[in-house]
C-alpha cells in the first residue's frame, strides 16, 4: 500500500523545480508548501488563476448522498495504459542544448521525473530526419545498406538528450518512425520504377524492401548499443501525406508486403522486442477511399497481422470515433495516439481555447476510445517556432516555447497540460476502468487504477461556473470544488 504522504512529498519536490521553468516569474517567489491530505490533486483553469496547482482533500467522514457523485467501478477495466509525453525532434534538442545545463536538467527533471516532476512517460523520436530536425538526412545516404550509421543530429542532439531524460526517469518509453526511406530506395511510383531523387513523396522500391527492413535493425541496434531501447516502431509516419519535407508514400497493400515479408522477419530473427504498430496517421486515412481502413486491411493478412501490436493515428483529420471503430472491429490489436500538432491556424498559444479542446478531443478523448498512450508532437520549439525548415511546419507551436533571447524564459502551451495532468497520476501499467454517477454537459472524465495501489482520476470541467463533483471509489468518497474552465487529476491510495 502506497503511502499518501510520500505522494504529497513527490509533489512538493516537484513544486520546488517548478520554480525554475513555470509560466510566471516563480524563481522571485517563496517555495509555498503543498497541502497534504487524502487525495493529491492537480489544478489547471484555462485562464490560468491555477496553473498545475497542488491541493489536497480528505475523505469525507459523512454518509454520502450528494447527487453529483461519480464512482469507480474498477470490476470493469479497459485497457493498460503504456504512457504520456512528446516528441524529442532535432528542433527540440537543439533548444534544450542551448539552456544552461542546470535549466535545462530542471525542466527535464519537472517534465520527466515521476519523484519530482509529473512523470512524462512516453517519447516520440524519428528514424533520420522528421519535418523539425536540423537538415534532411538518413543513416544511409550513401547507397548500399553496409553504409548505414547514426549521423550527426543523433549523436550530437538527440542521443545526449535522451541519455539525460533517461537518467532521470529509466523507465520512459520511446517510440520511433522514419519520414523517409534513403533516396536511393525511392522510385516515382510502383508502375514506373524510375528512380525519385528527393526527400519529399515517392514510394519504396520493393526490390530494397530486405535493405530497408536491415535499416530498421540496424538503427534499433545503434540506439541500443548507446544505451537506448527501442520500445516500438511504425514502418512510416503519415504513410498518405505526400508533402511533407521528408516523406514516402506507403499504401497500405505496401505497408502490408513490407511489413509481412522483411520488416517483421527480421526483426524477430535479429531477436528483437520491438513493437511494430501500423499506419501512423489520420482518422479519416486523408479521404482516400481505398486507404479506409488501412490498418484493419492489413491486420486481415495473417502473416502481417502476426507481427503488428496494434495501429497508431494523428488527428489532422477525421474524428476520433475512427478509435473505437476500429477497436470494435479488431479488439486483440492495441491503439497509441501519436502525434497532434498547435498552431497559429488553431490559436495554439490561446489556453482560454485550447486547454479544453486538447483535453476533450487528445487526451481524454483518445483514451476514453481505447488508446494505450497519447504523445503530442515537439516537446519544446522556441518563440519563433523554430528551428524549422521550408517545406516542413513553419507554424507549428511546441508543447512548450523557450525565448531564444535567453534560453530560459518558458511558457507552457495546451500540449504541455494535458500530457501533465494525465502523466502525473496515471502511471505506466496503470488500468483505465469504469465509471457510473452523474454525467452532465461539459463534464468529461476517465478513470484509472495504478500498480501501486492508488486510483487516478481525470475530469474536465467545461462549464463557465464551478461545479462540487463528489468521487467515491465505492468505499471511500471525497467532494471538491472543480472551477470552471478546468482540469482536475486525483490520486489516492486504495483502502486496505
């Protein structure tokens, strides 16, 4: 049995990095010791009145017959969650190396810290180069696959990052996907094999299918021998979009060939662990009706679908209820959410808007449809939303912004809450079970039980005024005053 006390000491520390990396000048304020009580709780208003804010209720001693109650039901469980957290681009690691080392170790340390911090859980890296890495390249630009090695943006950017992430929280799960293959796998298309100079579009040649699955191998095995596991893959990040800075086309009939006939072999033969999930893209497969279903249509060849742990999707477009659609129809197949981008076509630095769309639509509403984890896209860019690269996201926000005057002012976007609210209570192994009570408009909520014997609670509040929601987990039960415009995170230990 866990002891609450330690929770709240876990928050306290993680109340004293935050000094250093919040949204407001906190370094010129006096440490405020958190309350301690029954139940840990995280604030977040949408105007920011709280901003990651520490309180604490006890059980209630009295019979409880408030008519706002919400109760657990942890006899009927869903899915395991693996995590929460962001992607590490050569964007991001080239702001965080350009911190002073200690800053930068405290924001890591608030970020990833499940003693000090709020526990980010899960992490986002591309196979070569992604839309915000510091040039186009792979790790085998020179043709034939006994060229392969990791280059420079891995060694000087994201293998030091990594290593300092993972020293303070071993346990974070990475997950990784190429923007492109090698050029020299490329050709214009399937029916005219003419080789296609060029980062962006083209398809893989199936003659280098075998030399392209070695590429995969050899990366994970690169990423090993520095210290880094390689909990899963996808053969492609958004297989549809052909317009991206780095980027191949991959129907799903490929994905299925590829995956089936070289991907998967190898990677078993090479006795690797590593997951391997499909797709990697849009709910509504970008409106290509032969690509609908493009998971599902590969899981229906069993000599892929024997290799596949389940589908990833990003929600540039259609709508999540595609989750539950495709969890219906293949419940043995897992489900991640990857990547979800702000920006200025969405008010992405606007909270008062984006806090409440982010929860509802990324974080609860992935995993109310049967997600495993929810990773948001850069972790950090800076106040000009850099660095990136023309032809790639010249718009997009990070889940933070660091100010390039100094690299150590901070604000948190949308991005950063949600992924805080649910990391900081919803732990690795933990189970997403039931509910039952009072529902209402604008109250959204999930649920969960952690390994170590806490119950984790998320809700939303989407009404203009404060609502009293009374939680119980069928033998205790606690009442708190939800502001409105918010989102609250419990835990609490089960009762012995």
């Amino acid at each position: 049995m866990i002891n609450m006390r330690n929770i709240a000491l876990t928050f306290l520390g993680c109340f004293t990095i935050l000094a250093a990396c919040s949204n407001s000048d906190d370094a010129e304020k006096p440490v405020v010791p958190v309350p301690t009580g029954d139940v840990a709780i995280y604030t977040t208003t949408s105007s920011l009145t709280r901003d990651l804010t520490r309180d604490a209720v006890n059980f209630s001693p009295k019979d409880n017959l408030a008519p706002t109650t919400i109760t657990l039901n942890p006899a009927e469980q869903y899915q395991t969650m693996d995590g929460f957290g962001a992607a590490i681009t050569g964007s991001t690691c080239y702001n965080l190396l350009l911190m002073k080392p200690a800053d930068r170790h405290a924001f890591l340390t608030e970020t990833f810290s499940d003693k000090d911090g709020f526990g980010f859980s899960y992490i986002r890296i591309s196979i070569g180069c992604s839309d915000f890495s510091l040039s186009e390249y792979t790790c085998c630009d020179t043709k034939g696959i006994e060229n392969f090695a990791l280059q420079s943006e891995e060694k000087d950017y994201i293998l030091p990052i990594l290593k300092e992430i993972l020293a303070i929280n071993p346990s974070i799960k990475v997950i990784a996907a190429p923007w492109t293959c090698p050029k020299w796998m490329k050709v214009k298309s399937l029916t005219d094999r003419t080789p296609l100079d060029s980062w962006t579009n083209g398809q893989l040649n199936p003659d280098y299918y075998q030399d392209y699955a070695t590429y995969f191998v050899k990366w994970i095995q690169a990423f090993k021998a520095e210290g880094i596991d390689i909990y899963a893959v996808t053969p492609q990040n958004e297989p549809l979009n052909r317009g991206n800075s780095a980027s191949l086309y991959m129907e799903w009939e490929e994905q299925r060939d590829f995956v089936k006939t070289a991907l998967g072999p190898q990677m078993k033969a090479a006795g690797l662990s590593t997951k391997i999930y499909a797709f990697d893209h849009n709910y509504n497969y970008d409106n290509i009706e032969s690509q609908k279903n493009y998971p599902g249509k590969i899981y229906e060849d069993a000599a892929a679908s024997q290799y596949l742990a389940g589908a990833a999707y990003h929600n540039y477009g259609g709508n999540r209820e595609e989750l539950l659609n495709i969890h219906q129809a293949y419940p043995e197949k897992e489900l991640l959410f990857t990547e979800t981008s702000i920006g200025t076509w969405n008010s992405g630095r606007d909270l008062s808007k984006r806090l409440m769309e982010d929860m509802e639509e990324v974080a609860l509403g992935t995993i109310n449809n049967w997600c495993k984890g929810v990773i948001v896209w850069n972790l950090m860019l800076d106040n000009d939303r850099g660095p990136n690269r023309e032809g790639g996201c010249q718009t997009c926000y990070g889940a933070v912004d660091i100010n390039n005057s100094d690299y150590k002012t901070i604000i948190r976007n949308s991005h950063y809450y949600i992924i805080a609210h649910l990391s900081s209570v919803v732990k690795p192994g933990a189970v997403r079970i039931a509910t039952t009570g009072y529902t209402d408009n604008g109250i959204t909520c999930s649920a969960f039980e952690n390994t170590d014997g806490t119950y984790a609670f998320v809700l939303i509040n989407n009404n203009e005024k404060s609502k009293k929601i009374t939680v119980s987990d069928g033998q205790r039960h606690f009442a708190y005053d939800v502001p409105g415009k918010s989102v609250t995170s419990y835990r609490w230990a089960k009762s012995k």
